[in-house]
C-alpha cells in the first residue's frame, strides 16, 4: 500500500515539471513557425518593418493570451487532457493551413502590408 501511494505521489510532483516542459516545447514552436510565415508572407507584403512588427506583436501577444488562458485553465483541471487536447488541436489547424494559406494571402495582399500582415498573422499564424 506505501508503494503505491509513493508511486500517485511521485507522479503527481512530476506533472508540473512536464506540463513547464510542454509549454517551453510549444512556445520553441511557435517562435520557429512565426520566422517560417516571414518567408510565406514575403512575396505578398515585403520584408518591411511593417510586417516584421506586425507578425511580432501579433505573436507574442497570442502567446501571453494563450498562456493567461492556459495558467487560468490549468488552475481548474486535475490532468493535463485539456492542454493536450488543445496542443493537438492546434497541430490540426496549422495543418490544414497549409491548404489554404496561399489563396487567403493572395486575397489580403490588397489590404496592405500593416492590415494584410494583422489579419493574415490572425488567421494563419495563431492557433487555438
């Protein structure tokens, strides 16, 4: 009987450790699909600062939203499902973003390098 409750103990003080892990992993990804999108959005909105401000702010102010709603959640939960489930879900948008993101960049080409640059950072860029 110790055994087991030394076993539940053990797991349940290496969570946070994992759950840290996992959003260290994921904000690394993040940052590395935002310098991937300069390269997609270059041929439509230029490498202007405009748009490396733009793609910037849009980005890291998604990651403090997610993190605030994430440490909000993660405060109500007993398990790490939601935020895994969110993770994968994510994984699923941006996939089928890639399906999609050349005609939505070429439809907001028109709408400036500051507006384009927002709107399309919004779409294709942020992930639930």
């Amino acid at each position: 009987m110790g055994f087991a409750k030394g076993v539940a103990t053990g797991e349940v003080r290496s969570r946070p450790f994992l759950w840290l892990v996992t959003a260290a992993i994921t904000g690394g990804i993040v940052m590395s699909l935002e310098l991937a999108a300069f390269r997609l959005y270059a041929p439509y909105f230029g490498y202007s600062i405009y748009v490396w401000g733009t793609m910037i702010s849009v980005v890291m102010a998604a990651l403090a939203l997610g993190y605030a709603v994430g440490g909000w959640l993660a405060d109500r939960s007993r398990s790490g499902t939601i935020l895994y489930v969110v993770i994968v879900s994510s994984g699923i948008y941006q996939l089928a973003a890639l399906f999609v993101e050349r005609p939505i960049l070429r439809w907001l080409w028109q709408s400036g390098e500051f507006l384009g640059t927002t709107i399309a950072s919004l779409i294709i860029s942020c992930r639930p």
